[in-house]
C-alpha cells in the first residue's frame, strides 16, 4: 500500500518536471526553533543525543527543504521545482488520520512570487488525487488568502502583533463553538457576524486568488475549487495563497494542504538568502483513508497492488527431489528474463508444493519431473497442462505471460 | 540514486516470491538488549521520549523483524521470504562507506531450516549484484560456517562462554597486526599459525556448505563462491552459514552480509515461538561507492538515472502571455497522457525559455505562438522542426516520444 501511494506521489510530480531530493530525518531543534517563530509544539518528537545536542525527529520536510534550498539554491537555475517523500514523526497517541511514524508527500516551487507558481502547484495537487481515481465528486480544494485577512485586520484596525492570534480564531470557524467563538472575537473588538460575512462574501477574494483560478480553468481544473476564506493553515510561516484538500463530505481531516511561504526562506537563512516559495505536503494515513472508503479508488488500488504485490508468477514443481539440480537452474533462467519465480527450498510432497503455488497466487506452475528435459506447465486457473522443451521453458514462459489465460471451459 | 538502489532491489527480491514488509524506525531499547544478549552498541542511537521510554533509533531491522514474525507467524504459510528496505541509523562520525543515517535492503526465510533456504538466499543476493551491472570479475561471495568454528572449538577444548571472545578473533585475522593477534589468542592456548591452518584447509568446510555450493552451482552461481572460514560475522547471534559479499580487490567494507540465525526468534519472543531463518542486509553506502567505482555498473547507473530521473521530456514555450490558457490546457493534456513537462510560470523571453528547455533537459520544445491553433514543434538535439494542430498533438507526441530522434543531418 505504502509503494502504491509512493509510486502515484512520484509519478505525478514527474510529469510535473519535479526534482526528487532527499533531506535528513534528524535536524538539530534549533532549525524548527527558528521555523516557527520560538514556538515549539508539544508534539515534537525532541532529545538529548549522547553527544548532547538537542535534536528532533522530523515533523515535517519544509524546514529541512529551507535549510538545503538557503545553503545551495546558487547551484540551480530558478524557478526550482522540487519533491520529497520522506517519513516524519509526531509525538502523541496514535488515532485514526495520524500515526507516531508516518509518510509525506512534499511539494515545492521556489523562485517564483508569481501566481502561476500557486496554481502550478494546486494542478498537481489535484492530479494526484485524480492519479488516485478521484472525481470532482469525491474531493475539492479550498482556497484561500492570508493577504485577504491582512487588508481585513488593516481596516478593522487589528495590531500585527495580534494577527497571528486573530488567524489562529478564523482557523478554528469549523470546529469551536460560535459562542466560545464569539467571545474570544470579542477580544479584539469583532463579531463573530462580521468575521463569518467576510468569510462568505467573495468579493473579497485578493485578485491574486481571481489569477489563479483563471489559470485552473483553463486547464480544466475549475470545478475543484472553492473559494473559502475560513481556511487560514496553523502555521506562522504563510503569507499568501493557502490551500487545503478536503474529502467532498468535509467529514475527515484535510488531505493536503499548503500554501505561499515567501519568508521562509530568508528566516532559515539568517537573512543571506530571499526566495519566493509556495509548497504543499500530503500525508499517507488521511490518503488512506480515503481511498479505502471510496469504492472506485479503493478498486483501483486493488488491482495495483495483485499486479505488484505479493505473491509470484510462476511456481516450479519438484517431483523428485532427484531433479533439484535442473529446476533450479530453470528457475535461475526464468528469474533472469524478470519472471518472479518461486519454489520448495527442501523436499516436500507435491501436493503441498501445488498449495503452495496457490497460496504465492501463481499463474503457472511448472513441473520438473519423470519426462524432463520435457517440462509440464499447468495452467492454475484453468486447470489445463501444456507442455515444452526445457530449453524452450524462457521463451514459452514470455510468450504466455503477456497473454490473457482465455475463457475458461465449463 | 537512491530509487536506482531500490528499485533494483524490490525487483530482484520480487523476482525471487520475496513480500515486502514494514516495520517502525523507532523500538524500545530492550530489543536490541535482548538481541545482542545484553550489550549494546556505543554506536546505537539511544534516547529517552517525553513519556520517559528509553527508545532506540533502529540500527538495523531484524530485531524489528524477529518481533513481528514472533507475533504474526501463524498466520503466514512457511516459508515465509520477506524483505525489506528501510532507513537504519548509526551514532558516530560520518566516514567514508558508513553514514548516520542510511538505508538497508534485508532479505529474510524463515521456517526452513535446510541449506536450500541458505543457497536460495545467496542466490538472491548475488543475483542483486547481477542487476547492478556486476560480474565476476567485480565481486565475490565470501561462505563460512559458524558450525565448523564449534566443532574446531570443541576439539580444542575451548569453553563455550569463551567462544564470542573466540570468534571475535577470528573475526580481525584479515585486520589486526600478526603479533597482537598471536597474543590474544595465546590466550586460548592457541597459535597463530593453527588457527590459519584452520582457515586454509578447505576439507574443514562443513557438509552444510558442500550441499550449499553445489545448489548454487546448479544455478549458474557457483564462479562466485569463495570458502573463506576467516568470515564470522561480528554479530553474536548467528548460528550457522554466514557470508558476506566483497569487491573483487577486497578493498572496501563488505557490501553485504548475513547468515543463519535459527534461535533469535526463540529468544526474541521469550521461548514463545521457534523458528529456523537465515537473512541478509546490503547498505546502501559500500554499493554506491562500488557502483561509481566500476565503470559499467556506474554508466548502467547513469542510464536508468537519466531515463528517471530530473528534467522533462516536453517544455511548452509561452511567446506571447495572451496565449498562456491555450499553453496551459495542452500541456495539462500531455501531463495526463503520461509525459513530463514543464513550461514558464509566469513572463519570461523566448530566448529564456528555451534555455530552461535545455536545463530541464527536454526533448520537445512546443511553442504555443502566433499561427495557434497550428503548433510548432522543436526536436531540441537536432534543432530541426515539425508542427502539428493543437487537437492532434498529444497523439503527435505519443508517437514521437516512442521513436529514436533519427541521424542528426550534418
């Protein structure tokens, strides 16, 4: 299952012309540290190493990508266009949508302050979730912009320094209760009214989000859009566009999310290096979720997976522990003409070798026994024999492997 | 590079009916305490998480694996033939062939306790060599037997509990100065020279290896195998077979190693579950260092890196931003027809984009200019041109992607 996410994650952003680079797992704490403003989450998985250096499992990819990007971006013609798919860790109870260990797919384009970037990134966040089997009716993107908020805060005359704190309060819309809401809103001299009226008028869409939607029709990828301006992402680092995939029910988590990061760059680096970024991250466990629960994805990834799962092709049949020698080297050849090939490692009845090759979901099995060099292949769906010589088996075996096994007879 | 190293890997272990398993990077200590047999490794990354657990950064993966066949043994037909490729962790400096963090292929059978598993085994591993681009010339599989160690051991009279200390020796024939090793193992009441005789007489090989070799002989692979008995494997728990495959010079760190290991899961699962098994693990930085090294497994390498690896086949040239919807839904339709591409995010001159077409190292240059819906096409290493209409041109490009370029016209 995890090969099968990996193998759409990285065959999109391909198709994309996106770069697959690869970033430590352990970073000193320091580097999220200054990621994050000062703020550490209590779900950092941070220790002491034996040379007592403080330093933290990832729990994410974006710091780590700033790093690298800042230290070797001279190298590279702009605008770069890069991915990871790396393991992360969180530190908390495992609960459905999140694991202690888990899997991200990063995507980012640096260089780039134009919308373009934006609405290149969002397509291949969308065309990985059609790579999925995904419809419009299973999923859409919501969109958003932190700019919007920032030209409403100006004209409710809320101070910068409590931006974050305000953002922090749009972020929870969905999911507080509107008195408690109402309340803390209160604080900065607000109704809830007036933030939820801002929320649902588009009109107050920044002409950066009209850009970007223009460029996603014109690729056809208009009706997966929504314009929501309650989506604001926790993190401090944003500055423009944010953008979240979210199940068509809204019922889950997000499936991906992301958004413009120009700062970030120059944060990371202490001020030596400045570049527009814009990025997004989708993890494996929500994905998952998904797919399971949606008939024509989950059918799709079935299907991959009896094609590059477990199990093998063609199992050989030792009869007579007497020919070991001869289906070995057969099987040696087959294996070398890329067939996977399994067979019994010690002497065993054939009965329980012909289980076995069920068992291993074979196609074929092939019999090495009395009448070698001439070799009996059964075919186990059909149940029907052929047969050949020995120094055939390669060819004949690469012949009826790219052929359907025909209709079976009643 | 690294999805060279593993997809080479996950193919030649399919190949062989192998299953690909996971397991979690990070384990309670008392693992590898129980699995080394209460000493640790200075070298293993060892921390305390907030909730107090003392937890280890895995720094290989059958002790993961032995808990969770331990656990999940009854509900898979035996054999089982797993394998693995994960990210393992070492706590030291960073030095040539060895790095903090790196990644380990490991095959496992288990349930079969006959030297058609072990040959089987090494069949795969030599086989990965193969796919790499290697040939006799370029390597060889170093077999001993841990066994003809005891039965020499109980000859001699040395005690059991004295046998680690024993094998440790044995372990640094190749390594440790002549006169220190004579000393230490005057310690035993040995000489020098006895044990090298030992080494030496290829009649002390047990029965195991004579059936193990003449299996792989059978299979094309016996050029391969050299009886070295002064192979031991550092490792405490390995019971019988072990190898350990080498450059030809002999002048690196071995690429790969493993061996028999028939109590650990015994011991692992507390006595719960007995369960014969032999395994192997390649890191992955000893076969890059070899792979760069050796000319044809390096450019076989540069092959598959250049057919997979950065840049695009399709860069879509923008002339004129008026064109930029018509630009971005045909290369949406190529992208989804399966080919990468890549186009200018936002203004740019010809001149540059046709630059960023060679850095991207793209084939095909479309450009979406004035006489749309007629597209031109440039074939950037011959320099000549072709158009077609914007409705034929994904056929056009599937079709011209699958043949060579042609003679360049002089």
């Amino acid at each position: 299952m995890r090969n099968y996410l990996f193998e759409t994650w990285r065959t999109v952003a391909r198709r994309y012309g996106c770069v697959e680079y690869e970033s430590p797992i352990l970073e000193d704490t320091g580097l999220y540290l200054k990621k994050s403003g000062g703020e550490l989450s209590s779900q950092l998985f941070r220790f002491e190493d034996q040379g007592g250096r403080d330093v933290t499992l990832r729990p994410e990819v974006t710091a780590s990508l700033a790093r690298i990007v800042a230290a070797e971006q001279r190298q590279y013609p702009k605008p770069l266009k890069w991915f990871e798919i790396g393991q992360c860790f969180r530190y908390e109870k495992p609960q459905k949508g999140r694991g202690r260990e888990f899997y991200q797919f990063n995507v980012d384009i640096l260089g780039e302050a134009g919308p373009g970037a934006d609405a290149e990134l969002i397509a291949l966040a969308i065309e990985t979730m059609l790579a999925f089997g995904f419809t419009a009716a299973d999923f859409l993107v919501r969109v958003s912009d932190r700019n919007a908020w920032l030209k409403f805060a100006e004209e409710k005359g809320i101070e910068a320094e409590k931006m974050a704190a305000f953002l922090g309060l749009v972020d929870k819309l969905e999911r507080e209760k509107p008195e408690v809401l109402a309340e803390k809103l209160a604080g900065f001299g607000m109704t809830l009214e007036e933030v939820e009226a801002f929320v649902s008028n588009p009109e107050n869409a920044s002409d950066t989000y009209d850009l970007i939607r223009a460029d996603l029709e014109a690729r056809g990828f208009g009706d997966f859009l929504e314009l929501d301006l309650s989506i604001v992402r926790g993190l401090a680092y944003y500055t423009g566009v944010v953008f979240e995939i979210h199940d068509a029910r809204k019922s889950m988590r997000a499936v991906a999310g992301g958004g413009r990061y120009d700062t970030l760059i120059n944060i990371i680096s202490d001020g030596a290096v400045d570049l527009p970024a814009t990025g997004f991250a989708m993890g494996d466990y929500v994905i998952r979720n998904l797919i399971e629960e949606t008939t024509h994805a989950a059918m799709q990834m079935e299907v991959w997976l009896q094609r590059n799962g477990a199990g093998c092709e063609v199992y050989v049949v030792i009869p007579d522990e007497v020919r070991r020698g001869d289906a070995l080297r057969l099987a040696t050849r087959l294996r070398q003409a890329g067939l996977s090939v399994d067979l019994p490692l010690s002497h065993a009845k054939v009965a329980k070798q012909f289980q076995a090759a069920e068992k291993c979901r074979a196609r074929f099995a092939v019999i090495i026994g009395e009448e070698y060099p001439l070799v009996k292949i059964k075919v186990l769906a059909s149940r029907t024999e052929e047969s050949c010589d020995a120094s055939m088996l390669v060819e004949w075996m690469l012949r009826r492997i790219s052929e359907p096994d025909g209709p079976l007879l009643a």
